[in-house]
C-alpha cells in the first residue's frame, strides 16, 4: 500500500511538466519562426522588385520611351507586375489627376 502511495505523490508532481516546458520553448521559437517567414517574404518581394527593374531596363535599352502619354503593351506589362509594390503608376494618376481637353 506504501509503494502505491509513493507513485501517486512522485507522479502527480511532474504531471505539468511537459506543459511548462513546452511554454518554455515556444516563447523562443516562435519569434524564430515569425523571423525566418518574414525574412522569406522580404527575399521574395526583392527577387520580385528586381525582376520588374529588370524588364524595365530591357525596354528602356530597346528603345522604349517610358515617359510617352499612354501606355503601350510593353509598358502596360511592367505596371502590372509592380502592383503588388504599391507603386502608383505615374501616367495613369497623372491623366486622372487632369481632364482631357
């Protein structure tokens, strides 16, 4: 009867333990993670930005004037593949921003 008491006593006090623990690792593994996503996201984006630069150069090399009134095919192609930057397109808000006459 002694015995069985004893493993009660000494098995209700690690009961928690895997519990404790595992608050005790996750506290420093999640911000790891959460950097190690963020950091994936950021490299991405670049990789991204690059590309459009990239095709924006190629154009501008071939003679494209970047600067003209409307938007060509070529052109139409670089501002969609900037959207997910947030960049406004310069021509489109310039010819909201004033009427046509």
């Amino acid at each position: 009867m002694e015995n069985r008491l004893r493993r009660i006593k000494s098995g209700s006090g690690e009961r928690g333990n895997a519990i404790i623990e595992f608050g005790l690792v996750a506290m420093f593994l999640a911000p790891i993670l959460a950097g190690a996503f963020t950091l994936g996201m950021t490299l991405v984006k670049g990789i991204q930005a690059g590309n459009v630069c990239h095709d924006a150069n190629i154009l501008q090399v071939r003679g494209v004037d970047l600067s003209s009134g409307s938007l060509s095919h070529n052109e139409r192609l670089i501002v969609r593949a900037a959207q997910g930057f947030n960049i406004a397109d310069s021509m489109t808000t310039r010819s909201q921003a004033v009427p046509a006459r």
